[in-house]
C-alpha cells in the first residue's frame, strides 16, 4: 500500500528530529523507510547517506551519495550534483585511509 502525503510528512519529521539530535540509528531507520516508498527522491536519499557516513558506514554512504548525485542530475538540478560529488571525494579519502 502507498504511503500518503501525512504519513510521508510525518516520518520525515521524524526522520529529521533525530537526524538533529544525532541519533544515527533512528534517524537511518526512519529515512529507510521514506525510501522505500521515494526510492528516486534525493532529499530522502541524501541524508540516508548523511547517516551512514556518520555511522561510520562509509562504503554503504558513498553507494547512495553517488545515486544521489544520479537523482539530482536527472532532476535538473546540476548545482546540487556538484555539492554532493564534494561529500563523495570527501569519502573516498576516508575509506582510502581505513
């Protein structure tokens, strides 16, 4: 069953509170399940990378970061492509040094 507009609205309120208060866990959890009904929409997608990179789970954030940037371009939005391809550089010196 489709998740309607209040449902969406209100998981990523709380996909976002806990994004804020840094609890990674439910923050990831909560934002997975956006993605599963939104799979192609990167506001949804990009902080689920956000989590796991914070998470420590680089290789997994890089995954969706690069999708994210797939999603953005698609969507006609190349500024934003160019923001998110920093963060993936950004990753992959980190997962270089691990």
């Amino acid at each position: 069953m489709a998740m309607d507009e209040r449902t969406k609205s209100i998981l990523l309120k709380c996909a976002r509170t806990y994004f804020m208060v840094k609890n990674w866990e439910k923050a990831l959890n909560e934002y997975r399940n956006l993605v599963r009904e939104f799979p192609d929409d990167p506001f949804i997608v990009e902080p689920l990378s956000m989590c796991l990179k914070h998470m420590g789970r680089l290789k997994e954030a890089q995954e969706q970061l690069t999708q994210v940037v797939s999603l953005y371009e698609r969507r006609g939005h190349p500024e934003k492509a160019e923001k998110i391809k920093v963060h993936l550089q950004e990753l992959q010196v980190l997962l270089q040094a691990a």
